[in-house]
C-alpha cells in the first residue's frame, strides 16, 4: 500500500501521483499520515481508490472527488469535499462549515458535527451528518438530501430550491421559502437508503425526521414577496 | 373677445425627465424593479476623453504595415504550467450558455479562434459546442458553481474565479424563467422555468486569506497547469489588485461599470461602481507597488468598442481587454434590419435592452429554439472575426504612429486628457497642458 507522510511528502507530489493513476490501477489503497491540518489533500481524484487519512486536514479535503472512498481519522477543515461528483468522503471527527458545499453526487458523511453552511448549494450529493449542524445550512441548496441525526442551526435551507433536508433533532428556525414537508413514501425511501449507506441502519428509524424543502413562493418574482428578496 | 392665452412651449423637467417619468409611472403599476441586459447607459468620464499625442520631431513613428508591430499577449505567466498565448490583446469576456443562445455561444467561439484569442463560459457551465468551437476557452468558475465539475476545469485552458462584475459588484445573476429550457435547467440543475438568482458570495470561501486556498486546490486539482484569473467589478480596484496578487491569482480582471449583463436591475447597473476608466491606474499602480506589473496581466473590460478604446487601456498599463457588448454587436444585436420588430417590443434598434426576456429578435440573448436559429453561426463567428481584426488592426495604428513596435509599448506619456476629470482619472495631463490635477504641477 503506498503510504505517504506529509511532513516528508509534499502535498503537490501525492495529489500528482494520485491523478497519474490509470483508470485500471491495482494500487487501490493509499494511507496519507501527518496531514496536520494542511490544505487541498485528496483533491481531484478520478479513481476508485481508497484514501485513509490519518489526522485533521485543513480547506477542501476531497474536493470535486470522482469515484474515490477518502476517510478522514481526525477533523476537516471548511468545504471538505466540496463539489464533489461521485465516490465517498467521511469524516470521522467534526467538519467545519461549507461541508459537501455545491456537490454535485456520492455520499458525505460526518460522525460529528458540521459547522454553518453545511450543503450550502448542494446539487445532487447526499449528506449524512451523525451530530449537529450549523446556521444557514442548505443554503440555495438545490438537490440530494441532507440528513441530520442532531439538531440544525438558524436558517435552515434558506432559499432552498429541489433539495432535501430531514432533521431528527430540533430546528432552530427555518430560512425563507423553507417549510416542513410531509414524507412521502419515496422521500422515506430515500431517506432510508441514505441511513443505509452511511452505515447507520437499524440505529436511527425514519419515523424519527421530519422533512424540511421549498415553499416555492419565491420560483417567480412576485411584489407580494418584497420582504424576502 | 377673448384673447387667447400666452404660453411658453412645454417645457421638460431636466430632474424629471421623460425617461424618469416613464420609470416611475412603470414602477407604480408593477411593484418590481426594471431588469434589464447591457451595463451602463448614463455617461461617465471614458476613454473619449483621452486622446493620443503621435510622433513628433522628438519621437519616430512606425512605417504602417512594413515595420512590425507586435501584438501578441502571454496570460498566466506568474504561476501556470501552460500560460495562455493570444495573437490580439482583445478576448471575449465571460458569457453564459442560458443568457445566450447554443448557436451564439458556437460563433463567440469560431470568432475567437479565427483571430487567435480566447473566449470565456458564464454562470451557466460549459457547453460541447463552445469548447469544441473555441481554441483557447476560459472557464468560469462563479459563485452559483452551475455546471461546475473537475472534467470541464481539466479541459479549459484556463480558470477564472469570478468575485463580481462592472454592471453589478455585489450583485449574483439572474436569468429569468423564459430563459430557463430544460437544457439550461438541466445544466443548473434547476426546476424548468423559475426565475433564478444565482447567490452573490462564493460558498466556501470568504476574504483574500481563504481565496489563497481556494487557488490553491484549482491548481491542484488542475495539477499547476492553467493560468487562473480573478474577475472582479470595478469598485476598489487598487486593493482589488492587490489582495488577488496576494492570493496567487496569474491575471486580474476589472470590469467597469459600463460592462455588459444579461439581466440585472437597472438602480444597480447605473448607481454601484465605478467608470472602466478609473479602474485602470488604481489597479496598476497596485500591481507596480508589489512588483507585479507585467508579472501579474491585467486584462480591463466594460465598454471597450474600437481600437482607440484597447489602445488608451494598454497604454494606462493594461495588458489585454474583453469585450461582451461589442461582441454581440458585432454577431448582429441590435441590428437595424430588425427595426420593425424591436418596435413591436416597444423599443428601436441601438437602445434594445431585454435581453434578460429572452425575445431577441437577432437570436442571440434567447433560448426559444426559432429565435436561436436566426444566427448562424458560420455567420456570426465571421463577423466577429472581422471585428476583432479591425479592433486590433487600429490598435496598431495607434501604436505605430506612437512609435511602438509593440502595442504593450503604449504608455500613458503617450496620451493627453481633453478634461480636467479625465486628466485626474487618468492621470495624464490636461491637454494642452503640463497639468496632472492632484500631481502636484501647476
Ligand atoms: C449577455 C451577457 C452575459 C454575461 N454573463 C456573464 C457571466 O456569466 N459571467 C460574468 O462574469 N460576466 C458576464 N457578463 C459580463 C461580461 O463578462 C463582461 O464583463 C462585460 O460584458 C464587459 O463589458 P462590455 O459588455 O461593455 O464589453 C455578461 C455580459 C453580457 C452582455
């Protein structure tokens, strides 16, 4: 298994020989020691490789990932996997905010909690987050599902547009043009199968969220919605 | 018998004027602000009023057309692997597959490459047409991230972080629900036919100190290969300049306020921001005080039009210019072939403003699929190939007749300002004069 140590290895040289990969490769597994918190790890890969990463990484760990699992032992830094595509990022400590921001598909998954802005623009990626959440969380967010087994912040999913949010703590207060939602039977499956990927089946039960998406009083401008624009 | 009363003619209120009346009276019966496409149409202080001095006893000029004078522009020679390597100074700025249509975005393309400069996405993604049409194209990379992914970032030429526009600092996008196809939804993963506003602030990153890193993982991402610019609109430019070069930015690009949009309120495109012309020396005084000038491009747009307008630019310290109004002009906008049809819009030829309606009678700001055929793109891509060739053609004249062999040779001891604002501005001296207002002479 190739291991690199960051404070020999620059982190230039491993996203390098991470993105030199061929589509075939059999060096699948990649274990990253002493991140120590710096920035842009992992960033760009377009393979199905496995990334174990062993400490905090700084900004964008993961970002725009296609096809790789990157596991984080420790905490990441703001926007960790940002725009992610497909493949997994899972943070095994807190994420600071902007977590998953504007990802476009795969799976993030936060065993603690995830600070403001968490699936802020998010446009299809799926979100698991064990702990709480911060302040304006799914901001514009417009499709995939956040998933939240603690509590959400102020303003949640504000301005939101096609995306999902299910909360099983409590909400602090919702943004504008988000409402609570009645689950339809597809929104429980989704929900499920969210929980099912993130390793958490049995542990939490669907019944247990209330789901949170778009009034879509503000699709149109409209003067009667002066006070929100 | 009665005399007939004496009147003076009516007389206009130069406060209330027919177009202010006309904006009130609109205001009244709608409740919602006037959107509209172009940039700014109030006049501001411009490259008109600043004019060439040319040779004299004490300076040579070029012979026109046999003695060389170059125009060629390296981007993104700080910091990227893979520089940019234009043949003109002039480039198409930034413009989004929704705002305008698939066969436009295909001519901005084959106009670019013919004349060997490249041309930018928008807030809408990429498209195959364009990056199939377009030698070297300019990826967007915006606040609403729309389309954003690590494939089309590894295929442009190069990125461009967009912090804000002339037309709208401050401002995020808008494209309104006529705009909005299943395809262009599709590509915004949106619902079809909403009116949307993309958000103002990028999502993950806030200030210079987290723009650093943000450059920092495009480069990685894109392993160090492409030039990455950072678009701002002109309103602070010196510190602007300052704090992308701080953050690592290749080339910085300042917008003014006559800059183009697509669709944004009116207030705002005439009231925040400043005129392209008082950009200029703020951003390059900025790049001298830090070493970088030449080092760091500097690329100015918003309203540039002929080739005096990119001469006066790269003379104040610019290195290339864009054009997005002049562009679409030169596709066929604002055509007065179509005068009967912009009076059934309620407006003319050379004052059509709607483009966020989606109603262009050329088929270039639309996306009904009728329209869009109007503009071929074989067509359109020639015109704008004449026209950037002209363009750069007359930026030659200028410099020759400066006696440059190359247009970045152009300096501002070139040129003179006709008013005492413009010689401020500029910082060049009142014509006729010694006199640089602020400079200290007489
Ligand atoms: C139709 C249209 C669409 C535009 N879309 C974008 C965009 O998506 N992103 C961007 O940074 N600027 C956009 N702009 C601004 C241009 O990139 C450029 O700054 C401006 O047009 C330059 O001024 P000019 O039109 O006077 O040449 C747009 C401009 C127009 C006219």
């Amino acid at each position: 298994m190739p291991t690199h140590d960051l404070n020999v290895t620059a982190v230039r040289a491993v996203n390098d020989a991470l993105h030199k990969l061929p589509p075939d490769t059999n060096e699948t597994l990649w274990q990253i020691d002493n991140p120590e918190g710096r920035h842009a790890i992992g960033v760009g890969i377009d393979a199905p490789v496995d990334v174990e990463i062993n400490g905090h990484v700084g900004y964008y760990c993961g970002g725009m990932n296609k096809q790789a699992s990157i596991r984080i032992h420790g905490n990441a830094g703001t926007g960790v996997a940002e725009n992610m595509m497909s493949g997994l990022v899972h943070v095994m400590g807190d994420a600071s905010q902007s977590a998953g921001a504007t990802g476009c598909g795969g799976l993030l998954v936060i065993d603690g909690d995830a600070a403001a802005r968490c699936g802020i623009s998010m446009k299809g990626i799926d979100i698991l987050v064990k702990g709480s959440i911060g302040a304006m969380s799914a901001f514009m967010a417009q499709a995939g599902s956040l998933v939240v087994l603690g509590n959400a912040g102020d303003a949640l999913g504000d301005s939101i547009y096609e995306a999902s949010i299910f909360v099983r703590g409590h909400v602090k207060s919702l943004g504008a043009d988000c409402i609570e939602k009645p689950m339809t039977s597809e929104d429980r499956d989704r929900l499920a199968d969210v929980l099912r990927r993130g390793g958490i089946d049995g542990e939490a039960k669907v019944e247990d969220f209330r789901m949170y998406g778009s009034a879509r009083q503000l699709y149109h401008f409209h003067v009667d919605n002066i006070e929100s624009y | 018998m009665s005399v007939p009363p004496i009147r003076t003619v009516p007389r206009f209120s130069a406060t209330f004027d027919r177009y202010t009346i006309s904006e009130i009276q609109r205001a009244a019966a709608t409740g919602i602000y006037d959107i509209r496409g172009g940039g700014a149409k109030r006049k501001v202080p411009s490259f008109d009023d600043l004019l060439f001095l040319g040779a004299s006893i004490s300076r040579y000029p070029l012979e026109g057309y046999r003695e060389k004078c170059g125009t060629d522009v390296v981007l993104g020679s700080r910091f990227a692997k893979k520089p940019i390597r234009l043949k003109t100074p002039v480039t198409i700025a930034g413009m989004s597959f929704g705002a305008l249509s698939g066969p436009a975005k295909e001519a901005l393309g084959r106009g670019a490459s013919a004349v060997g400069t490249s041309t930018t996405t928008g807030d809408g993604g990429m498209t195959n047409e364009e990056r199939g049409h377009s030698s070297l194209l300019v990826y967007q990379y915006l606040p609403s991230r729309y389309g954003m992914n690590p494939d089309d970032l590894r295929r442009a030429d190069a990125i461009e972080i967009v912090i804000g526009q002339g037309a709208k600092p401050g401002g995020g996008g808008m494209l309104l629900g006529q705009k909005i196809s299943a395809r262009v939804a599709k590509m915004r993963t949106l619902p079809e036919g909403i009116d949307q506003r993309s958000a103002s602030r990028h999502p993950d990153w806030t200030g210079p100190d987290d723009l650093e890193i943000k450059i920092e993982e495009l480069r990685e991402i894109t392993d160090w290969e492409k030039p990455i610019y950072v678009k701002v609109g002109a309103s602070r430019p010196y510190y602007d300049t300052a704090l992308a070069v701080k953050s690592g930015a290749d080339v910085v690009v300042i917008d003014g306020m006559q800059g183009g949009t697509a669709a944004t309120q009116e207030v705002f495109i005439e009231n925040v921001g400043i005129p392209t012309l008082a950009a200029i020396r703020p951003a390059v005084q900025a790049l001298q005080d830090l070493g970088m000038h030449r080092k760091v491009q500097l690329i100015i747009s918003g309203g540039i039009r002929n080739g005096a307008d990119v001469a006066k630019a790269l003379a104040l310290g610019a290195d290339a210019v864009a054009i997005g109004t002049a562009a679409l002009i030169a596709l066929g906008d604002n055509d007065p072939h179509l005068e009967a049809e912009y009076q059934a819009l309620g407006t003319t030829a050379g004052a059509y403003d709607d483009w966020h309606e989606g109603r262009d009678p050329a088929g270039i700001t639309t996306q009904d699929p009728e329209l869009a055929k109007r503009l071929d793109p074989i067509v359109g891509g020639r015109r704008l190939a004449n026209f950037l060739s002209v363009l750069t053609l007359e930026t030659q004249t200028i410099a020759r007749a400066c006696g440059k062999s190359h247009i970045h040779n152009l300096e501002p001891e070139d040129l003179v300002a006709l008013t005492v604002e413009a010689a401020a501005i500029a910082r060049v001296p009142l014509v006729g004069t010694a006199w640089i207002p602020g400079q200290g002479k007489y």
